[in-house]
C-alpha cells in the first residue's frame, strides 16, 4: 500500500509522505492519463512487473492497485526459476 501512495503523491507533486485517501477513486485525487501513464511508469520500475499503460483505470483505487500489485509480486516469487537447470 505504501509503494502505491508514495509513487501517487509523487506523481501529483505532493510530498512522498502526504496523506493520500487509499479508498478514494484515482480520478478523484486528481488522475488524468499522463500522471496515469508516469505512475505506471514508476511502479513498473519498483516492481519490476510488466503493468498496463491503463493500471490505475483497471484499477481504480490505492487499495485495489496494492491488492492487485501484491498478487502479482507473489506469483512471480512463487515461480521457479527455470534457468537453474541450465545452469547446473
């Protein structure tokens, strides 16, 4: 939840520790598709996750975006790595 607010006050141009309403709507806290497009831009890079141009209308709120981002952070470390065989 905290890489969500901390990337969206940025993205806003507020300070990375300002009190951003986890339930409310992106639109509502001030969302347009350009600060759509850099908040990906800035998870996909935290994360390492490939994230869709549209993640946080796919997504409309903090809540829902942490939610789906923790999903995908625990598929992808319950993955086996696949080139250890190789590299046996």
């Amino acid at each position: 939840m905290d890489l969500v607010r901390v990337n969206a006050a940025m993205v806003l141009g507020r300070p990375p520790r300002a009190d951003i309403d986890a339930g409310r709507a992106f639109q509502e806290l001030g969302f347009d598709s350009l600060t759509a497009v850099d908040t990906r831009n800035r998870l996909k890079t935290t994360t390492g996750l490939t994230l869709s141009p549209t993640l946080i209308f796919d997504y409309p709120t903090p809540t829902v975006l942490a939610e789906h981002l923790d999903t995908r952070l625990a598929v992808s470390t319950d993955q086996p790595d696949l080139l250890v065989r190789f590299n046996e």
